[in-house]
C-alpha cells in the first residue's frame, strides 16, 4: 500500500479519534453527571438521548455541507466546535444547561461519518476500502476508550470537569493538524439537498437501514451504562467503571479491524460474506447481553464486557461495507447518510428505556431487552443476505 493510502488513512482516523474523545465524554461522564445534578438512571437516560437527538437532527443537513464544501473544511470547523461543545458541558451549571450543552456536542459531530466516509470512498480505490473503514471506524472505539480513562482518570485525582478540558485542547491542536496537512482528491458538489427517491425503492437498502435502528439502539445504550452499571451493580468504583469501558472500546475496535480484513479477504459474494458477518455479530451480542445480565464480580463484568465490545461494538465499519453492496458509488453519501440516521434514531428511544426497566424492574431486564434488539436486528439482515441487490452496479463489487 502506497503512501498517500496510509496518509488519508492516518489524518482521517486521527480526526475520528479526537472527535470521538469529545463526543463521547458524555457516556464516561454519566455517574458525575448523576451526582452533581441529582438524577435519577431515567434522567441519565434523557442525557444520552439529547446527545443523539442532536446528531440525529443535524446529521442530514451536514451531510449535504460535506457534500458541497468538501470533507477538509467541515471536518475541521466540525472538531473545532466539538471541542467548544466540550467545554460547555464542562461549564453547565444545571440540569437545563447541562441538556443543551451536550445538544451542542452531539450536532457537531454530525460531520463525522459523512465526512470521514466520503474521504475513504472517494481518496482510497477499491479493494482497500473496507480495511480502510474498519481502521478509521477504530477512530470512534479507541476516542470513546481514551476519553473513559480521561474523564474517570482525572476525576479521581483533580474534578470531573478536568478531562473535558483536555479533550477539548485535544480537539483544537488536532483540527489544525488536519488543515494543514490533509488533501483531498474529492470533488465538491453544488447540489443543495440530498435525494433519498432512488433508495427509498432499494428493499435491501432499506432492511439494513431498518437493521441500523435495532443495532444503534444496542450500541448507543451500552457505552453510554457500562460504567453506571459496573459501578452500581459489580459494586466498584467509577474509575473501574471507566477501565472496563475502555476494555469494551479495545475490544470493539479490534472486532472493527478484524472484520473489515475478512470482508476483504473472504470469498463469495460480497452482500452474502459481508451480510454473514454482520449477522455473526449481531447473535454474538445478543447472546454477551445475557452474559452481562448475570455478572456480579469485577472480574467477570470485565470479561464479559471486553467479548460484548467486540460484537457490538465491532459491527459498525462492516455496516457501510454491506451498505456498499447494496447501492452504486453515486447514492453512497446519501446511504452513508441515510444509515447512519437510522443508528441514531434508535438511540433516542434505548437509552431512556434501558433506564426506566433498571430502575422498575433491575439492571437484568434492560440487559435482556438489548439482547431482544439484536435478534431482530440478526433477522432483518438475514433477510438482507437472502435477497440480491437491487443496483446493477453496487459500490463494492466482485471484482
């Protein structure tokens, strides 16, 4: 692999590594944020849905800026106001203010997956691809795992505000890191809105998409309890927690990297071998979500969280692989788009419904109940990988 791969590989998961230690300081945060402002889990639970509710919202129509201004500017003014996001949560000083700061936070990084996926599908040829999205997809496991251990870790020894500060500083030098040094070989678009007519006809398209409400709601929720959980449940303290978070993101950014070489490598037809080992993931998850129901010691949560972060955490840069079969090059950013709203979407519903059944019923029925989502999201991309793409000519081919 040439240079120029490794450089657009490198800065954009970089990018993806700062922008997601900003983002996801939230879901490290969630045991602070209970303290300082008395909240109950349900309350918890509305946290993580502001924060997606303001991804989901702005998501779309920033996808259409990258589209139009190009993926280096957006992603850089995106991380600068990431790291602004960041530093408002730090400053809130009530509930109220505490929601529309992490609003904030969440709308900017609307820019991250258009962005960084135009920058691979359009800068890195084909062959390449899918290993590509797997190392950037690292980018959100490995910032989500650095800003567990920041957060908690700084916690400890100064205020919970200090690790929001140094995310934020993070931010700032990496969002001029990339302006200087990032090139891109990607055109500009005048087009002004992004036109979903094409895909709303495309069935396997919309069954993942479908898929992608179940698979978020899974993910989303369990990044954003693991340490509430662990620190309630396995009775440990809040640092622990944020140790046996960044094991999850360890864990799933390898399950990333791993996947997207066999999606390369396996033979067969590329929506049926990379459709195989989406489902794979999906059962996994359903089947560690019941694990995780029954641990009661550090030991055991920490086992068993490290194998649920490889397969739900992991599924995410095989998601856009298998959206890459089912449409052409050209619908591939309103896809990627369009796929990544239906992730989000089902992340504004899980995370308070995960709160009320721990607080009604116990931690067990949550973890149940995301086990019940990933069975349907398994049986929808069964249903994808017995049916052929609808599009002649699909973004990743066999060839």
């Amino acid at each position: 692999m040439d240079r120029s791969y490794w450089r657009t590989v490198s800065l954009v998961t970089m990018w993806q590594v700062s922008a997601s230690i900003c983002y996801y300081t939230i879901f490290a945060a969630t045991p602070f944020f209970r303290t300082e402002f008395g909240l109950s889990r349900f309350q918890v639970g509305l946290v993580v849905t502001t924060l997606t509710l303001g991804y989901a919202v702005f998501l779309l129509p920033l996808g259409v800026l990258v589209d139009r201004f190009g993926e280096r500017l957006t992603l850089v003014l995106g991380l600068l106001g990431l790291a602004t996001g960041t530093l408002l949560v730090a400053g809130a000083s009530t509930y109220a203010l505490l929601l529309a700061a992490v609003f904030v936070l969440g709308s900017l990084y609307g820019t991250a997956i258009p962005g960084t996926n135009k920058a691979v599908f359009d800068n890195i040829t084909s062959g390449r691809q899918n290993l590509a999205m797997g190392i950037k997809q690292v980018g959100v496991t490995g910032g989500s795992g650095i800003s567990a251990l920041l957060i908690t870790g700084l916690e400890a020894l100064l205020f919970w505000q200090a690790g929001f500060f140094v995310a934020a500083g993070v931010g700032v030098v990496v969002s001029v890191i990339f302006y200087l040094f990032y090139s891109s070989d990607s055109e500009q678009s005048d087009s002004d809105s992004l036109s979903f007519r094409v895909l709303f006809s495309n069935r396997p398209y919309i069954l993942l998409a479908t898929a992608g409400l179940f698979l978020g709601a899974a993910l989303f929720t369990t990044t954003g309890y693991t340490v509430l959980y662990v620190e309630e449940s396995v009775d440990t303290s809040a640092a622990f927690g944020g140790i046996v978070l960044a094991l999850v993101q360890l864990f799933g950014s390898i399950g990333r990297v791993l996947t997207g070489w066999l999606s390369d490598i396996l033979p067969g037809k590329p929506h049926v071998r990379i459709g195989l080992i989406l489902i794979a993931q999906s059962i996994g998850s359903a089947i560690m979500f019941v694990v995780v129901a029954s641990t009661s010691t550090a030991l055991s949560a920490a086992i068993a969280f490290s194998v649920l972060g490889f397969f739900v955490l992991g599924y995410t840069g095989v998601y856009y692989s298998v959206m890459a079969t089912l449409v052409s090059a050209d619908e591939m950013g309103g896809a990627t788009a369009g796929g990544q709203f239906a992730l989000t979407s089902g992340a504004l519903v899980a995370p308070p419904t995960f709160g009320y059944l721990a607080d009604a019923i116990g931690y067990r029925a949550s973890w149940l109940f995301l086990a019940a989502t990933m069975l349907v999201a398994s049986g929808l991309l069964i249903a994808i990988v017995r049916t052929s793409p609808y599009v002649t000519e699909p973004a990743v081919s066999d060839s």
